[in-house]
C-alpha cells in the first residue's frame, strides 16, 4: 500500500464507477435483449450478459475494498496573507490492504467465457467447438494464473514480475493466434460478408483489449513505481475490461441479431418458393 494524493484517490474511485455502472448497463441490456435473437445465439447473448454480471461483481468488490483502504480526515486551514482557505485532507491509509486479486478471480471466470461467446456465434460443428472450447479455456486459465503471483510485486527486484509476465505470454500468445488464425476458416465460412466482419470485429477487439493487459502488467518495469504504478495499473485494467466485456458483449449481440434476420429471411424466401 502507498500513500495517495487526493488526486490519485479520485481518479481511480472514479473510474472504478464508471467500470460498474458500464458492466451493470451491458449487463442490463444483453439479457433483455436475448429474447429477440434466435434460439441457437441466445446462449452466446446470455453468456456475455453472464461475463458482465460476474464483472460487476467484482468491480463492487473492488470498488469497497478500495474506500475500505483509505480514509479522509478532516479538512485542514491553511492561512496565507490575504486568502485564508479550507483544503481537503490527503487519504490516509486505514491498514486495511486493498485487495486487487478480485480482478485475477473475475478474469479466471469472464475470460473462458469470453472466447466461448465468440465460438457459439461462429459456423463450427460439435467437435470443433468441443476442441476449441477446451484448448481456449485450458489456455486463458494457465495465462491468468501464470501471472497474478508477478501482479502482488511492484517495486525493488522485479524479476517474479517479469517471469511471470513471460510465462503468461506464452498462453496469451497461443490464444491470439488461436482467435486470429485458428479461427480465420471458420469466419470465411459465414455466408454472410457482413456477419463475418462483425465476427473479425469481435476477434480483433478482443485481441485488441487483451495487448492492454500485458502493457499494463510491465508499468512498474518502465519505472512507474509506488502510488503511480497503483493508480495507473487500476485505471489502465478498467479501460481493457470495458472494451474487453462490455465492447465485445455488445458485438456479439450484434452478430446474433444480423444471424437471426439473415435466417428468418432465408426462411420467409424458402416459404414463398413452396407457395
């Protein structure tokens, strides 16, 4: 724990906010939104509702943990010559340590999640989306877990902080070429140019949000130390998972809603030929 200028504080407080009232909202309008989409994309529609959900979670549990660790006191006179003035207290720290490893908890359930929503709104049989599933899901567990040990370590010797950011590179590497090249057959497939570009979309955001976590992780390596790296890493994680959960949820409703119209058009077009 560091201490922190009034400044710091807020802008992490604020942020931390803005994170769950985005996740509350996504959550909010994915669910009630489910019921339009064809019975074979709901689930993907309800599972990023569910990713948001565990997010909001978590961002309450983050958010108290964060008032829980500092405290202002009163705020204090200060006299000069002609413009005396009231200025706030700095937050002092209550001994309560603030405890970031509800967002290591948060990404080992949205994460898996995340690439499945992706794979139940693609064209992939049974098998491929069984061996996807498993190999994305084994994936991302091992890159969230490789790293949060090197997260507890900000400042002096960094070398667990760059081991770990290694191994979990290696994970992170596997699924971004899974999600980008892996995958690339399957998007061609769509019969639909335009549902497969909103499928790349919600690949390349995701990958895109991804590259701001390891980023993120290396501040402390880049010389941002003690109250900086605190409230820059908070900021920065926040920023990735709105993308990541709230940005891509809302993508693959958007893939679901042009899936179910594109059959229901097929289906009304199929129907007129009988007749």
């Amino acid at each position: 724990m560091f201490d922190l200028a009034p400044c710091q504080y807020n802008a992490v407080y604020n942020t931390l906010s803005f994170s769950l009232a985005c996740m509350m909202a996504t959550t909010i309008f994915l669910w009630l939104r489910s019921s339009s989409v064809s019975e074979k994309y709901k689930s993907a529609v309800v599972i990023s509702g569910i990713v948001t959900f565990i997010a909001a979670y978590h961002y309450i549990r983050i958010f108290n943990s964060w008032t829980e660790a500092y405290e202002f006191g009163s705020p204090e006179l200060i006299k000069e010559p002609g413009n005396p003035h009231w200025i706030s207290s700095y937050p002092k720290q209550t001994g309560v340590p603030f405890n970031d490893a509800y967002r290591y908890m948060d990404w080992l359930l949205t994460v898996p999640l995340l690439l499945i929503e992706i794979l139940l709104v693609m064209k992939l049989d049974k098998a491929d989306f069984n061996s996807k599933a498993t190999k994305l899901g084994v994936g991302s567990a091992l890159m969230i877990l490789s790293g949060y040990y090197g997260e507890l370590t900000l400042g002096g010797d960094l070398a667990p902080r760059w081991a770990c950011w290694f191994l979990s590179m290696f994970f992170f590497v596997y699924i971004v070429y899974e999600l980008l090249v892996g995958l690339s057959a399957a998007t061609a497939a769509e019969p639909s140019a335009e549902i497969a570009k909103k499928i790349k979309t919600a690949q390349v955001w995701t990958v895109f949000s991804w590259c701001t976590y390891p980023v993120v992780y290396l501040f402390p390596m880049f010389g941002i130390e003690g109250s900086w790296a605190v409230v820059l890493i908070q900021i920065g994680y926040s920023i990735s998972d709105i993308i990541s959960k709230c940005g891509v949820g809302l993508v693959i409703y958007q893939i679901s809603a042009a899936k179910t119209k594109l059959e229901e058009e097929q289906g009304l077009l199929k129907n007129a030929s009988k007749v």
